[in-house]
C-alpha cells in the first residue's frame, strides 16, 4: 500500500510566462490529507484553481484551468513534474495568472520538489487503474489507454519539416526514469510561427533560453539533450495534463500527433467512464529501471474513436 505524499517544507522560485512574458513568482507549499493539487492567486485575494479535469480552460499552446473568477495558465509542466515525483497535496501560490516557463522542461520543477523534500502522509493513495481500453480520436489526432501493470506512455509525433518528420518512444514511467529521461525535455516551436503567435498576444515570454526553436535548416539556439527531445517532450506534456484525473494512472497511453486540447478532453473521458477502470490501494511495486525504445519509423496502434 503506497501512502499519499505532500512536501516537507515550502519552497520558491521566480521566472517569466511564457504567453504572457510577465514575471512571475510561484511558491509550492505542503497540504494537508486528501487536498490535491490546487493553484492559489494570491493577486486574487488567495482564491483557489483545483487541478482538476472540469477546470479545463483556455486551451491556448497550452493548459489553462480556471475556478469561478480565477485562472492560471501553463501548468502541465508543473504538473508533471508533481505526479512524476509523486506528490499527491501540495498548494501552489502564484502572484500571476501563468505559472513560469523557466528553461521549457520541468527540470527545475523537479530541482525545486528536492529542494522542499517529500513527506509521506497517513491515508493511503489511490491510483486509477485502467480495466478496458478507452480512445479518442480528432482527425489524425488520437490517444488511447490500455489496460496494464504500470504507468507507460507511448507517443509519435509528425511534422512537415525537414529537421523533425516523425519520433516514436515508449516510456515505463517511473520517479527515476521521469527525473532522467523525461523532466530535463523542453518545449519546442517552430521560428516561422513566432510572429504568429506573438500577433495572437501568445509567445510574449519565449526566447532561446526556454524553448527548443527550428529554423529551415537547424535549431536556433543549442544542442538537443536527447537525440528524441522533441517527443520526449509530448510524453512529458502527456504526463502533466492526465494529472487532470486526480488519482495516478496505471495503464498504458498511446497517442499519436495529440496536443494540450485532445489530452485534456481524453482526461475527462476516462472520468466520465467508470466501467473502464477501477480506484485501487495496492498495485504491484513499480520497476525502479523504466524500459524506453525509440522507433522513428513506426506508427502507434492507437484505435479510432
């Protein structure tokens, strides 16, 4: 039986939105028994966003939550990294409407969570296992989860670009293997889209400094940290938005080409089909070595809707 966990001590840091390009300062508290993970605008008179899937709004290149009149923005790398760690109650408070980019992974997440040290609780957590495969599909997006013994996520990605046509791994997900193979994967674009995104009031807090940038014929700004960064970084962001479940996951995601939007829908559907999967206490002892294999030039078998 796993105990649910929250952090030992409060601890903070500041960076920049990413959409917004306001400073913001951001501070992870611990949280009492059964709290969850809940977002607190202090600029707001303290008032609270649940990290929940019914809070899903603002789908703008990334997640957005909102709770009567308060919202928050950009929060599936945090989120990541909190359920990667696994953190089950923790208060998040941020004097702005958009949780910082920092350096587009959620590798300083993770620095921070080990800054603050994890506590184990006295109530028992429960995970979310999947018993049947449940699917969506929106176009040539889709995502899907089978049954499994463990949380496991396999993505491809496709872009018509001659640097990043098609990725493919699969990831046994577990506190070691996200801390090092999944958490130090930052966000992407592309510098055609730039102007763009900007025109739309997006990007305003974007630089070489927390984002991956492809020009026509190479990466703008530095080295990859993994020859599969790219869909590293969907698994990563796959990972951070079916938090939104509010319990662990075991099962095994296989999507294709999805994005924040898709996931987010998929992550209510899974709660809005309770025949498919079952809260339980005890699950067999994750792996501590996560078994990972890169395939470029297969497809994954994920079902149409």
């Amino acid at each position: 039986m796993a105990l649910q966990r929250t952090l030992r001590r409060s601890v903070s840091c500041s960076g920049i939105g990413l959409h917004s390009g306001k400073k913001v300062r951001l501070r992870l508290k611990p949280a009492p028994l059964n709290h969850g993970i809940r977002f607190k605008r202090l600029d707001l008179d303290g008032l609270e966003v649940s990290a929940t899937a019914e809070r899903v709004a603002g789908m703008n290149y990334a997640t957005g939550l909102a709770q009567d009149a308060a919202s928050v923005a950009t929060v599936e790398h945090l989120l990541a990294a909190l359920v990667g760690l696994g953190i089950d109650n923790v208060s998040i408070e941020l004097n702005q409407a958009e949780v910082p980019i920092m350096d587009g992974s959620a590798a300083s997440f993770v620095y921070l969570i080990h800054e603050a040290g994890i506590q184990s609780q006295s109530a028992s957590r429960r995970f979310l296992k999947v018993l049947q495969p449940i699917s969506l599909s929106c176009g040539d997006k889709r995502i899907a989860v089978y049954p499994s013994d463990h949380f496991k996520v396999t993505y491809s990605i496709s872009f018509d670009h001659p640097l990043l046509r098609h990725q493919s791994r699969t990831q046994c997900v577990t506190e070691n293997s996200f801390i090092e193979e999944i958490a130090p994967a930052r966000t992407f674009g592309f510098l055609n889209e730039v102007e763009q995104l900007r025109q739309k009031g997006l990007a305003l807090g974007g630089s070489l400094d927390n984002a991956i940038v492809l020009g026509e014929t190479g990466i703008l700004n530095n080295v990859l940290r993994f020859e599969d960064e790219f869909v590293r970084h969907k698994i990563l962001d796959v990972i951070g938005d079916l938090a939104l479940i509010g319990h662990p996951l075991i099962g095994h995601v296989v999507a294709h080409r999805g994005g924040h939007a898709l996931h987010a829908r998929f992550a209510q559907k899974i709660l809005d089909d309770p025949e498919a999967w079952s809260l339980v206490e005890s699950v067999e002892e994750f792996s501590e070595v996560g078994h990972s294999t890169v395939s470029p030039d297969v497809d994954s078998p994920v079902p149409a809707n």
